[in-house]
C-alpha cells in the first residue's frame, strides 16, 4: 500500500467505526478527519462525495468484515444450531470488547434512513439483503424447504439484531447469550425435507 | 389547556415524531420549533435544560403512547401467542402507515448511545426495561415458570425490535408479520407450569 492508499483505507476504517458507534449524523467530517490522523485536504480529494460517498464505502467495508468473521464461525459449527449460538457467542464477545460501544455496523445508519440520502440507504438495504440470503443459502444446506429457510432467515436476522440493540442499551451480553441458546433450541425443532 | 400548555406539548410531540423518524443527531432544535410551529423563545422556557431535556420528555411520551396502544392489543387478544401475533401485526400497520418512517419510537436513538448524554441513555434504558417487565407479566400470567419467562421477554422483544428494523430498511411488513407468525409458534410450544 502506498501512502495515498494507506490514507484512504484509514479514512474508510475510522468512519466505520464511527457509523457503528453513533450512526451518521453524530459522525462530522471533522471528526472523521481528526480520529484517523489523515491531512484534511485528503478527504475530498479520495472521495469527491464527500461523507455520503464516505460513508457507503465504510459501510462496505464494515459489513464485508462482519461477514467474513460470521462466516468462519458458521463453517465451524458443527450443525445449523451450534452455528447461530456460536455466532450469537462472537457478536457478545465483540460488543464487550468494545465496551458496548460497537454493535452491528449498519443499524445505527439505518435507524437514522428518514434523514440519510438514498445512496446511504441502498447500501444499508443491500449489506441487510445479503446476510440474509448468507443466512437462506445455510439453512438450506441444513435441509429446510426453501420458504421456511426465507422465513427462518428472517426471523434468525431479525432477532439478533434486536439483540444487538438490547445488548448495547443494557451493556450486557445477556440479550444475545439469551436468543443464541433459544435460536438453538428453534433450529433443532425445524422442519426437514422429507427424506425419500 | 392553557396555550403554554399547548405549546409546551406540541414541542414535546414534534420531537418525538422527528426521534423517531431519525434519530437524535439528525434532529436540530431549529427544525423541532419549524415543524411544531412553536415561537423560538418557548422552547428555553419550557425546557431549560434544552435538547436534552426535551428529548427525555418525548421519549417518555412516545413510550406512553406506544404502551397504551400495545397493552389494549394484548389484553384483547385470546392468548399469548395471539397477543404477540397482534402486536406485530399493528407495529406493522402503524409503520406501513407512515410510509415507513416510523419505527420504534426509541431505537435510532438507542443506537447513537455513543454520542448522546447520560439522562438521554438512562431514559432509553428503562423504556426498554419497562418493555420487558411487562411482557414477562403478560407471559408470567400464562402460566410459564418465572425464568422462561425472562427468557421469552428478551427474546420477544430482541426479535420485535429487529424486525421493525427490518420492516423499516426494506420498505415492507413482511419481517414483522414473519417475526409475529412464529413468535405465535414458538409461544405454542413454551413450557408450562406443572398443573397440579
């Protein structure tokens, strides 16, 4: 990496934790400016968008990450339940180590839609399509039947997130030890394929 | 109600309205006075501890009302799992109504948590405590042990709130009315409590 590239990774990574913390309207230029280190000017000279454009690659960037570390956790497991627990298990951990500070990436941006522009807001729409269908293609592969894999999907991502929130209001990991143990206990409970 | 009363409360209703479109940052003491249609100088008056003091005021107000409307749902309906079914069920409504602006009246908030005050935090903390002791009343009285009953509050209400989420980024009641139908499911299938 040269020292343009250093600059707008840094750029990236600080306006992604800043949109984690406090979501958009808290996160200014300025700060996002002052918190990476990097030269004022260098700002609008790697994203000519200004905070918008900004924002959405560090959207990008922060969702990709989760994603990856969600998908080596899910690998792991040894079924579909164990999968979501686990993933529950690091989402606290996380949270934690954050000082309850950093919950989901996208959120804090997406609570605050009515007020973001519509690039902001296909973006978030997009990083939430995508886990997901993540969550459909698994399920699946566990043997559900395609609609009760969506609807399963749905309420999978629906619940941690809520949990997320929880967590962070509570400071407190219990809200998502809590929905990990019983989408656990859900999962084992799910209807198969029926087997010829 | 005298006309500072009026005043004071339509202050109070515009910036529960705009906290829960979009948050806390997003939302500026001169749009709350536009959009309430208040004189400047009232607000001051009213509320000498300013943004903050005004914002705890909404926030209560809005749970109130959220509350009210919640209870008269769950009261109605036949049983538990109807109950949860019911509330998801209006939450979707009510969000579809406002063309999807309006959510939880104390989630964007709740995730700026990194960048607003003590007194904005601790308000949002014991709405989502008050929440959650009232469904584990509401689960309690139909008849589960003490603990599952903690656990099914957290997980309700965990996968109520990322729903709306959902609902809200997608444009679309379709998480909540998934979430509400196997809330109903899975409330089916809760342990009871030994009859004797």
């Amino acid at each position: 990496m040269n020292k343009g590239e250093r600059t707008r990774q840094k750029l990236v990574d600080t306006t992604a934790e800043l949109l984690q913390r406090q979501g958009y309207h808290a996160t200014g230029l300025a700060q996002i400016v002052a918190e990476s280190g990097a030269p004022r000017g260098s700002l609008y000279f790697h994203f000519p968008g200004g905070k918008d454009e900004l924002a959405v690659m560090a959207l990008d960037a922060s969702s990709r990450a989760w994603r990856t570390r969600i998908d080596a956790t899910v690998t792991a497991a040894a079924d579909l339940g164990q999968a979501v627990e686990d993933v529950c298990k690091l989402l606290a951990d996380d949270l934690a180590a954050s000082h309850y500070q950093r919950g989901c990436p996208v959120a804090a941006v997406a609570l605050e839609a009515a007020a973001t522009s519509p690039s902001v807001r296909a973006a978030v729409e997009g990083h939430y399509a995508e886990w997901a269908d993540a969550i459909v293609a698994r399920v699946t592969t566990a043997g559900l039947p395609r609609d009760a894999a969506k609807q399963l999907a749905t309420f999978v991502l629906a619940s941690i997130e809520g949990a997320l929130l929880l967590a962070k209001v509570q400071r407190s990991k219990q809200p998502l030890l809590t929905v990990g143990t019983m989408l656990r206990q859900m999962a084992a409970m799910a209807p198969r394929k029926r087997s010829r």
